[in-house]
C-alpha cells in the first residue's frame, strides 16, 4: 500500500533535501513579503490593517473620559480592536443583527467611532441606529477628530472621528 503518490524509488535523499530546500526559501520569501507590506507601506503606498494605530486611537479616548462602555461603530475592525483596548466594554455594529443581545448594564458612557477618512460626517447607517435606538440626533454631541500616522508611516495619517454620549440609566427588573 502506498501513501503518496510518487513510487518510493523516485524519493532519494538529494530530491528530499532539494524539496526541503524549496520550502524553507518559500517561507522566508513570504515572511519577508508580509514584513516589507507592514514596515515598508510608505515606500509601497499600500497600508494594511496592521498599521493602524489603536494605541494612540484608545489614549485620545481616554483623554476625553472613555474608560469602558459600549463602543458604536460601523466597522467591525475599528469596532474588535477598540473592544481589545477596552475589554471591559462591549463592541456594536448596527446592522449585524447583535444589538438585541447587547444590554448595557453596567456601562454608563457610549463612543461611536468612525474612520473620517472615507466619512467626514456620521455615517448614515450610524446616524439612524442613533436616533431609533436612543433617540440621539448626530449633531446633540460634539465631534472629535483625532489623526495620527500610520505606524511605520512617514507622513501618511488616519483620521477618526469619535462622538461620546451618557448612556441612559436602565432599571433592573
């Protein structure tokens, strides 16, 4: 019974050693390629996702008095990573069908958060969630845009916008 499908005679140790040979300059090709893409975006002007910079995001938050809450957005990666740097707080994206698992107990304060690159105002999708869901007008709270570079960016930056609002005492039944 044979298990590959190359005959036994065809594997000698030089073919082995060629083939192993293959696999480990494949794998420091594609290391190389996945750290050029993230050190070297400015050069390539392609930013991935992993330039982001939440640090800096969640401190500019955190300066405005966000310790934990819900955090709104209408982007489940900006949404994930603020949950990572807030974990005591829950994460929504309206649309995906979780806000009525979502009971904010225990939270008192609320972020929307937005990238301002692609939506310089509210999203619209953000700014009807706002008004069924607590009855809040996109313009009742201020605005705050914070811009930072991208790690490992030479000039290029990314804008946020963050509105922050008191979430509504909810009675315990």
């Amino acid at each position: 019974m044979t298990i590959t499908r190359l005959d036994s005679l065809m594997i000698s140790p030089k073919r082995f050693k060629i083939f192993l040979g293959v696999i480990a300059v494949t794998a420091a090709a594609i290391y190389l390629a996945f750290t050029i893409r993230v050190a070297g975006a400015s050069y390539i002007d392609s930013f991935p996702r992993l330039n982001y910079p939440f640090t800096a995001l969640a401190d500019d938050l955190r300066q405005i008095g966000f310790s934990n809450g819900l955090i709104i957005s209408n982007n489940r990666f900006l949404a994930g990573n603020m949950h990572i740097q807030f974990p005591d707080s829950t994460a929504l994206i309206p649309g995906y069908r979780f806000e009525s698992r979502t009971t904010p107990h225990n939270l008192s304060a609320a972020v929307v958060l937005w990238e301002a690159d692609l939506f310089p105002a509210m999203p619209p999708e953000l700014e009807s969630f706002l008004m069924k869901t607590y009855n809040i007008a996109p313009t009742a709270y201020p605005v705050n845009y914070f811009e930072h570079r991208n790690k490992y960016g030479r000039t290029e930056t990314v804008k946020f916008a963050v509105m922050q609002f008191p979430l509504p005492e909810l009675k315990q039944r």
